[in-house]
C-alpha cells in the first residue's frame, strides 16, 4: 500500500476470526470480521492520516462490513463485500444482498459511498439497457450473479466503476487461474460523485493473492477547503534522563548557576518551579509532543524487503512468461521469503523479550501494551459530535464549542431533587425556601465551623480564580467556570468535604453504633480493646465426609453475629475416620488456627456433635 499510495484497501476472503481491529506496521490499520476461520472474511485496511478520521464501524456479517469517515468535512462511507461464489444456495445470497441493501439504506443520500467487493459475478461487456448504471468496458458475458450486481446497482443507484474505463483486457481481468480469465471484483460508487473518479484498472504483478489481482481505483474528493486551527500539541520536558549521571550533573550545575550559586532554594515556590522547568528545558530537552507508532514492527528491516521485491518481480516475471522455470523460480522464492520473514520474527521477538526481562524493560512492556490496546480500538478520537438535536457537528470551532456547552451543563449541575408535595414538614419547608446555590453551602460551612474569616476568603479566591477548559481531537475550548463541587484532586479537597459533611450530620446524630453491618463485612466494636474481647463468642466447628468447616460468632445485645468463617478439605485417610474422631479432629484443628485470634477471649467452643 506504500509503494502503490493506496489510502484504503478492502479485502475478502481473510478467514480470520474475529472481530477488532489491528496495527499492519507503517501507520497502516486492519479492521476486520470473521466468524470462521476457514471460510469468508472481510475488512478494509486503512492509511494513518484516514485511522484518525473514522467515526464509525459496522460489522454486519463476515460478508458485509463499512467504516464511516469524515474527511475534510465530507461524509465516506467504504463498505467492504464478499458474495457467495456461484455454486452457493440462493438463500444464502438473498441474504448478502439484503445485508448490503440495509448498510446502504442507512447511509444518508448526501454522504459519499465507496463499495469495494468480491461480488463473484461477471458484469459482461456491453450496456444495453443499463447504461446509467455501468459502461461497456466489462470482460465476457453476463450471468446471473452478475445480473444481481446490476440489479443492486439500479436499486441503490450507484455505478460500476470498473466498466467506464477503456483499458486493456489484461488490466480489466481481476480473477486468473490456468486458462480461466474473468473479471468478479468490482468497485462501486453513486453515479452522482462518478466525476470524482479519473482512473480505474488491475494492477498487474503485484502477488497479493494467489488468483485475484487487486483492483485500483483513484478518487480525487471534492471538499471545501476550510482553515484549520493550529492545534497545540503539548511538549514534554525529558525528565527521564536524569536517570544518567551525566544528565544529572550537567542539571545540578546549570540549576545553580540559574540560582545564582545558591545551594538551598529560595522560598518563593512559584520562582523555584519556573527556574527547574526553564533549566530542565535546556539542558534535557523536549518531545515532540506526538506519540510514536509500530512499535512492534522492527523485524521489516532491509533483507525482509529486498526478499520481498524479489518475490514480487519473480511474480510479475511468472504472469508474463507462463513457463514452468519461472513458475519453479517463483515458488523457491516464496518459501524463502517465508523463511526469511520467520527468521526477522523470531530473531526481534527473542531481543524484545530479553529487554523486557530487565528492570528498564518494564516501561516498555506497558508502552507495548497501551499500544495494543489502543490499535485494538476501532475509533481512536471523537473528531465529530452531535449537536442537542441530533445534527451532526463538522466544522472545528461547533465542535468545541459542543464540548464546552456539554462540560459547562455537566459539572455546573446541582442534581435537583424534586420537591415532595405531601408529608412536607416545616423544616424541610424551610430548608427549601432557604436553600442556597454553588458554593454558597461551603462558606457557610466553613463560617459555622469556626474557622477564620481570612482563611475562607483564601479558599474563596482559590474557587473564584478556577476555570476549566476541554482539549478534545479539534483542539482546546474556551475557558468556563465551574461553580458546583469540590476542586478534583486538591488536597485541600478532603478536608472541607468533611468540614460539610460534619456539619450536615449534625441535626441527625446519634448514638454511636456498636455494630455495623456492610456488604460482605461485619464490624463490631468498643471504646476499648477490652471491652471488644470481653463480649461473649462462640466457635461453631462442622463436620462432613469431605471436610471441615468452623464459624465464630460473637454476641452483642443478645444477638449472635458471624465474624469469620474458614474450611479445609480432608485427606483421602481421614475421610475415613469415624464421626467421633472428625468432631474432635476439627475442635484441634480450629483451635490451632485460630489461636492467636482467640487468645485472650472468653469464648464457647461448639461442635455438630455435641456441646
């Protein structure tokens, strides 16, 4: 796809099972489906500057797939296909069909569409009678399968690009096996965006598959062009270098002499922080900013392509002199390409894997997995949204402006509860007519609980000079104010949520409880140690032909409550013993494992014997 400058590649017939996407190496992405791994397949492998474009993924099947791209405002939609071959049931192609007429029925009629498939039918040469819909550069006669692919395209009025291009016949057949010559891969667009299209033919000698030969077609977008925001793109300062001696000198010097050759930093914070960022700037650099790709493709390394360009030239030779030397001389360079690539494989693995062993190593083992991740998502960034009535979002500035509306109504709501109209007391009128808005109920607070008026007005300028902005894939909003809440992640955050929290329980206090109840624990406590292993308890044991069981309970206001429990399995020899011989096996066993727990504590010990 690099060497051809091809943007989007729909494949069939993969076999592969599954249904994600994945990295291919060179910023190249796979998004595919399959449900057998010995039959049908079908996916569309995508450049990177279109990965970051694509809004949506439809896996109808593992005949149908489409992605829906928005490419300079305009609306792609690229639908991968695979028909039934000709022997198949006609339900099964009934089926196919149907499944594309629904992708296509839920395509907006302005939105662009691309169909790239194996529709395993021949168009013929000729048009007659169908001429809005193909021309009459096809290969051989029409039959049925065939009849089905102009069918489809009169319904969804769309065009057989294929046929509108006079070339010859060896670059319009896309099947070739022994004498068999034909043309089943097509590429179909609306007949209204036809005048986008200026070239369509086969490739020859490119050995991408054995009998099929890939299909190109070039499609020129007409869009508007619009200006584009600058999009700051955060740099980084190295600080990991420092990890080397080095580093670390060179940056004690410099961090000095910036400090004017003191040793102990002065008091003012805000000054000592911009001198460390400028001298570590300086002296460690900056990233660029932008996140690395194919981090896992270091085995494409020269040999690997050269054994490659090889093979391929081998191919091209074998497709234009059918002999049986360049036949021979193309399948020795095939299992020794095949050999070569497994060799670059398992040679960059064993180094990976030797790396990853060390200490160091450990930073790239998470990168390594962020990134798989990652490539495993269909939908990377969000680039276009909906507005509230549902319209799509395209151009930069409304989509910022969305996430800054969104965000504002988001974190500035108060969680409203509807207000009671019978059973209403006087106190919780009150409380309503008196309620208070935003940050209000902090400085009440904080005022009610005593502390001092300078300290709340400090806190209050910390809230009133906060704003918050939203960097999203088309850039960075504008700046709003958040006046509901607490600061996320201040650690000043804490205390006042107590500080409110004490104060809202201060009506409905009451008495301590001794026991508490949660969903899988039981607390029970004092407001002493000795008062908490002075309750009385007991320790239940249980027997059974499998093993032992044993639960403690301790009682608190005549009620007996269940503290821990724990089991073991018996050996194959004890099972045998008698019930007498298990009970008392179990009290010893109890005892021994629980003895550092009920030491000290009075406690009756219980048996499914007897007591």
């Amino acid at each position: 796809m690099e060497r051809r400058k091809v943007d989007i590649l729909f494949v069939q017939e993969t076999r592969w099972k599954g249904s994600k996407a994945r990295s291919i190496g060179a910023g190249f992405k796979l998004f595919y489906y399959g449900v057998d791994s010995k039959r049908n397949g079908v996916g569309v492998v995508l450049k990177e500057e279109f990965v970051r474009n694509v809004l949506e993924v439809k896996r109808v099947s593992d005949r149908v797939m489409s992605l829906k791209l928005e490419i300079e405002g305009v609306m792609l939609n690229v639908v991968s296909g695979y028909a039934p071959q000709v022997g198949c049931e006609l339900e099964e192609k009934e089926r196919f069909w149907s499944e594309l007429d629904e992708v296509m029925e839920s395509i907006s009629t302005g939105e662009r569409v691309v169909i790239g498939a194996d529709f395993n039918g021949h168009v013929g040469e000729g048009n007659r009678g169908d001429e809005e819909v193909m021309d009459k550069f096809g290969v051989k006669e029409r039959n049925l399968e065939g009849q089905m692919v102009v069918d489809f395209a009169k319904r969804m009025d769309m065009a057989v690009v294929n046929t509108y291009f006079q070339k010859r016949e060896e670059h319009r057949v896309t099947y070739k096996s022994g004498r068999r010559r034909t043309q089943v891969d097509y590429i179909l667009c609306r007949r209204g965006n036809l005048k986008e299209i200026s070239d369509c033919k086969v490739v020859v000698g490119e050995s991408v598959a054995k009998q099929h030969r890939m299909v190109v077609c070039r499609m020129n977008l007409m869009v508007c062009k619009k200006k584009k925001s600058k999009i700051e793109i955060e740099k980084k300062t190295k600080w990991w270098k420092l990890k080397k001696e080095e580093c670390c000198e060179e940056f004690r010097q410099k961090l000095r002499q910036a400090l004017g050759g003191q040793v102990v930093l002065p008091d003012d914070w805000e000054t000592t922080a911009k001198v460390i960022r400028e001298t570590g700037r300086k002296v460690l650099g900056v990233s660029t900013g932008r996140r690395k790709e194919d981090k896992e493709t270091w085995w494409w390394n020269e040999e690997v392509q050269d054994s490659i360009q090889r093979k391929r030239l081998a191919k091209k030779k074998w497709d234009m002199d059918r002999t049986e030397d360049n036949r021979q001389e193309y399948k020795e360079l095939q299992c020794r390409v095949k050999r070569e690539l497994s060799k670059a494989k398992q040679k960059a693995y064993d180094e990976l894997y030797t790396r990853l062993d060390t200490r160091e190593g450990e930073k790239d083992l998470y990168m390594l997995a962020r990134q798989r991740d990652r490539d495993g998502k269909d939908v990377q960034q969000v680039r276009v949204i909906k507005d509230r009535d549902g319209r799509v979002l395209k151009s930069e500035e409304s989509v910022q402006r969305r996430w800054k509306e969104y965000f504002d109504e988001l974190m500035n709501e108060e969680n409203e509860r509807e207000k009671r109209v019978e059973g209403v007391n006087s106190v919780e009128q009150k409380t309503w007519r008196k309620r208070m808005t935003g940050c209000q109920e902090l400085w009440y607070c904080m005022r009610k609980s005593g502390v001092a008026e300078k300290y709340v007005r400090v806190v209050q300028d910390m809230y009133e000079r906060s704003r918050r902005v939203v960097r999203c894939a088309v850039g960075q909003t504008e700046e709003f104010k958040v006046e509901v809440g607490l600061h996320q992640g201040s650690a000043l955050s804490p205390f006042l949520f107590a500080m409110v929290m004490n104060q809202l329980s201060e009506e409905v206090r009451q008495e301590s409880p001794w026991t508490m109840m949660f969903a899988d624990d039981i607390v029970i406590c004092s407001e002493s140690r000795e008062q908490v292993v002075g309750k009385p308890g007991e320790v239940e044991t249980n027997t059974s032909d499998r093993g032992l069981g044993a639960m403690s309970y301790q009682v608190v206001e005549e009620k007996k409550w269940p503290v821990l429990y724990i089991s073991s399995e018996l050996s194959m020899r004890k099972t045998k013993y008698s019930s007498l011989e298990k009970d008392c096996l179990a009290i010893k066993w109890v005892v021994l494992t629980l003895r550092y727990y009920l030491l000290g504590w009075a406690f009756i010990l219980c048996s499914d014997h007897e007591r």
